[in-house]
C-alpha cells in the first residue's frame, strides 16, 4: 500500500498514512484511522478527523469527548520516502478548528513517549 503524506496547515508533510496506520517523519507509529476518518493516538484516544488535503483537525473545543477505543495491533516501522509532493492547496481553517499537526503534535507521540500513557507501576 502507498505512503500518503499528511501536510500540516503550512504544507510541511509531518506524517504518513499508510491506512489505517499513522506514521511521524521517522517512520515511527503515532496514531491511526478508523473508517469515519478519525484519527486516534497510539494509546486510543481521540486526536481529531483526517480531512481532505490531507491534514488532521480537531475541534477547539470539544462538547462531548469520544471514548478512548483499543488500539490496533503494533505495525512495522516504515521508512518514509526521500522525496514528498508538495502540498496541495488547502481551505482556510475556521476559528473553531485546530491542526493538530501544527499546534498540538504532541497528541500524537510514539508508544513510548505521552503524558497519558499508562504508568509503568
């Protein structure tokens, strides 16, 4: 299956689908995307929605929150390609949408790095 870069809103590709699978600039899994197209966090909680430029967006503020869901199993690392198309041409965001890969990376964040990972007790 084809790598499909996810830009951020300035149209640096910051990470890459490989469906349902999320993989950051070094090929490390991030997160993943159920069928609906939302995208969750390697630990199951909900990160925000795959749109069509491709980018990741979430609400600003978020009136019900989804219920964390059990992750996927753990895919092989990728290598990422050395050359990426540029971005395409993407709508303004609305004041009440966030790009997660932008102003809230750290929602998406490798098994083992993330304040909300489970205690090692």
């Amino acid at each position: 299956m084809a790598l499909i870069p996810i830009y951020n809103t300035k149209g640096d590709p910051e990470a890459f689908l490989e469906y349902p699978y999320i993989f950051n600039r070094n090929g490390d899994w991030i997160g993943w995307v159920t069928p609906k197209r939302e995208v969750y966090s390697v630990i199951g909680y909900y990160v925000g929605y795959l749109t069509n430029d491709p980018r990741i967006l979430r609400k600003r503020a978020t009136s019900t929150l989804k219920p964390r869901l059990e992750p996927p199993p753990v895919p092989r690392k990728i290598y990422p390609p050395a050359t990426i198309p540029l971005a395409p041409l993407m709508s303004e965001l609305s004041h009440s949408q966030i790009d997660v890969l932008l102003d809230e990376p750290e929602r998406l964040h490798t098994l083992d790095v993330g304040e909300l990972r489970e205690d090692l007790d």
